[in-house]
C-alpha cells in the first residue's frame, strides 16, 4: 500500500485539517471570552488604543462567532476569510512600532495566523466538520 493510499484510507487530511481549525481557532475563542468576561476593563484598555465600545463589541462577537465557526467546521471557510481580515487589520493598525521587538513579533504572528486561515479558506474545513455531517444529513433525505 502506497503511502497515499494510506494516508487516504485513514483520513489523515480530514485529522490534521481539524487539529489544524482547533489549533487557529483556540486563540479566538479564548480571548473573545476573555474580552467578554472582562468587559469593563476591555472596554478602558481598548478606549486608550482609540476603539469605541461598538467596535469592541463586533472584536467579540467576531472572535466567538468566527472562532466557533472553525473550529466546528460550520460555515469555516468563511470565518476562516474573517479571521484571516482581522487578523491583517489588527496587524497594520496595532502593531506596527517595529522599534520594539514585541511588536515586530505580535505583527509576524498576526500574518502568520492570517496566512493560516487563508489557506484553511482555500482547503475547507475537511471530513471532520459540521458541515460536512449536515452535507451526508442532506443528501440523504428522500426527495
């Protein structure tokens, strides 16, 4: 047995492209959550960088909502693309003192993590999603 047929037969695409969905999506879920229960101060520390408290709120329910939605693999591709947009807009918009290094490297992680949802855009979210059951679910119902 060739390795690609091996690699076919244990689905070991769909298995890295889930673990790939939960290791991208795991810091958006975590720091939406964490903005939501410490909202009040969230709120203070995002007033200092110049975002209003709508802005704050759609940062939130962005991360949850688009988060979630890659790690089940609901809609992924799409909240991949989202994720990937917020992840260049917080880039060139908060991280761009270069002088100091942890800047420069929030900036590199931020294209980094980009670079990672775009790809996950492009291959789907795998035989491992929500999507893919509700897709076997559709199919078959009788018509």
């Amino acid at each position: 047995m060739s390795p690609t047929e091996l690699t076919e037969k244990l689905h070991a695409k769909d298995v890295i492209l889930l673990a790939g969905r939960l290791l991208l999506s795991l810091i958006f879920v975590h720091e939406g959550l964490h903005l939501a229960a410490h909202f009040e101060g969230a709120q203070k520390a995002m007033a200092v960088l110049g975002v209003g408290t709508p802005l704050l709120l759609a940062t939130i329910a962005l991360q949850l909502g688009a988060g979630l939605s890659v790690a089940l693999g609901v809609l992924a591709r799409l909240g991949a693309i989202g994720l990937g947009l917020f992840c260049l807009m917080t880039a060139s918009l908060f991280h761009t003192n270069f002088a100091s290094q942890n800047e420069l490297l929030h900036f590199e992680k931020d294209l980094a993590i980009a670079g990672g949802m775009f790809i996950l855009a492009l291959a789907g979210p795998g035989g491992l999603s929500v999507d893919r059951v509700l897709a076997g679910y559709v199919k078959s119902l009788p018509v």
